[in-house]
DNA sequence: ATGGCGGATCTTATCCGA
C-alpha cells in the first residue's frame, strides 16, 4: 500500500486540460496539487477531471491569475483555504487523505514571485512574499498545526546551489536570494520539514523545476531552477520511497507549462 | 540575454509571472 503525491504549476488548468489528463493517465498519481489554474471555481474542469478517474476535488480559484486546486481519486476530507497578507489571493488549499500511514493533510502552496528587485523597501511584490512566508512561519508555529502533513507547491524559491544554473549569478535574483533562501530554510526548520525531493535526488545533483519561456531553447541553455517543492513532517516522510521530477514535460506538446511536475510516493 | 515569452482579459492593448 502506497500514496503518491504530485505538485504541477500548470499555468492555466483549461488551456493545459488534456496534457493534464495524459498526464494523469501515465503517471497517476493518487493526489495531484495545480497551481496557477487561473480560472474562477465554477470555471474547474471538475467533470473533466472526474471522467478521468479524479472525481474529487477542492479548488480556490481566481479570476485571470494564480489559483490552486487539489484533484485526486482517493476522497478528500476538510478541505480548507487559508488567506495571506489580506491580499485576496487563492494562493493556498488543503485537504484531508486517507494514506496507508493513516490521515494525512496535504496543503498546497502558491508562494509569490515576488517582482524583479530583490529589496522589500521599493518593491511591494518583493515585500509581498516576505509577508506571506512570515505568515506562514507564524502559523507553523502554531500549537494547533498537525503533526502529520505534507506542504507542496510553487515555493518560488530556490533554496541550494544546485537548485539554480548559476549560484552565483543568481544571488541577487529573486527566487534565490540569500534572504529568501535562508528564510526558506529557516521555514523548513520550524516543523522539521523534510524535503523528500531532496531526500532521494541529493543536493550534489542539479535539479530543476522551472524553465523560463523567454528561453530560445530551454533545453539546451538548461537554465532552470527548482522552485516547486514537496516536503513531509519527520514521520511521514520516513515513509517516503521515491521522487520523479518530470524534466521531460517541460517540452511536451506545442504550448507547455513553464514548470514541469514532481511526484513523490510515500508508503 | 534566463526574461526577444506566454498566460488571461480590461483583447489587437495591458497586466502579470520569474
């Protein structure tokens, strides 16, 4: 008996629908997290998704941008939304499954980008994501917050040297700045997160998530980073076997996401 | 040149992402 978990920022869930279903169909995963869906809940591709084997699912959606959904084929129980920054965004939903290890919530996250320059002071986007991972730290810490969970998503950060092209180009590039990176750790460390990404593909391996579309060929410049993460409480991840970064989606049909998926199994 | 692209919607222009 096994879970599998899979996080994807799909960018746009009706225009990418029948890459998700491939998708889905070669890989399934038991629970898929979307980000970025960028439609409003009644515009879901809920019965699109259920004739495909996912018939339950918990969305926060938003018009025109960010979003995310929980699509999956085991029940989804409490599923819940939680608001950052009083901004209004969709930028998170949980629910509860069902794992061989027993219930287990699975939260997925929306992080913000952030904007181009890298100083809170004159950039609200930038100040924005400092916000939101404060807030985030701040409810890790609450006495209330299971013990048992997975959190994946589009953390928008790359934490390690390997996780970039270039570390040091990069170190004043938002998503890897030694501010980001070391509140990101520091994030990590209040409830112990392991990253079961990194637990089976180790740091010494470069790794990414994300390819910039602005790239004339993505796949020969390879200048990525890993921004999409999952990370387990200590127990659960104990129970975790293996990640499969799908590098490979990143060129999938004509119009691709920009950031490719990531599956873990845990059991 | 990673960011000379690609989403959605305010659509033939604009805002946003990273």
């Amino acid at each position: 008996m096994s879970i599998s978990v899979a996080t994807w920022n799909i960018n746009s869930v009706r225009l990418r629908l029948p890459m998700v279903q491939e998708f889905l169909a070669n890989h399934q995963p038991d629970v898929l997290c979307l980000q970025e869906i960028k439609c409003q809940n009644d515009q879901f591709p809920a019965k699109a998704f259920a004739e495909s084997g996912y018939q339950y699912h918990a969305v926060n959606g938003q018009k025109s941008y960010h979003g995310v959904a929980i699509v999956s084929r085991l029940p989804l129980l409490e599923s819940d939304t939680r608001e950052f920054c009083k901004m209004g965004d969709a930028r998170h939903v949980s629910a509860i499954v069902e794992a061989p290890f027993g219930k287990t919530r699975i939260h997925n996250f929306y992080i913000p980008a952030g904007g181009d320059e890298a100083n809170i002071e004159i950039n609200p986007k930038f100040k924005h994501k400092m916000d939101f991972l404060s807030e985030l730290q701040d409810w890790f810490d609450e006495d209330d917050f299971d013990n048992e969970q997975i959190i994946v998503g589009d953390f928008n950060i790359a934490p390690h040297e390997n996780d970039v092209w270039s570390h040091k180009q990069l170190l004043k590039v938002v998503s890897h700045t030694p501010l980001e990176t070391d509140t990101l750790n520091a994030l990590q460390a209040r409830r112990n997160w392991v990253d079961v990404v990194r637990k089976h593909i180790p740091h010494e391996e470069r790794l990414y998530s994300w390819w910039s579309y602005r790239s004339k060929d993505w796949n020969a410049s390879n200048k990525g980073r890993r921004l999409d993460h999952i990370w387990a409480t200590p127990d659960i991840a104990g129970h975790s076997s293996q990640t499969v970064v799908l590098r490979d989606a990143r060129g999938w049909g004509l119009k691709p996401s920009d950031h490719v998926p990531i599956i873990s199994h845990f059991g």
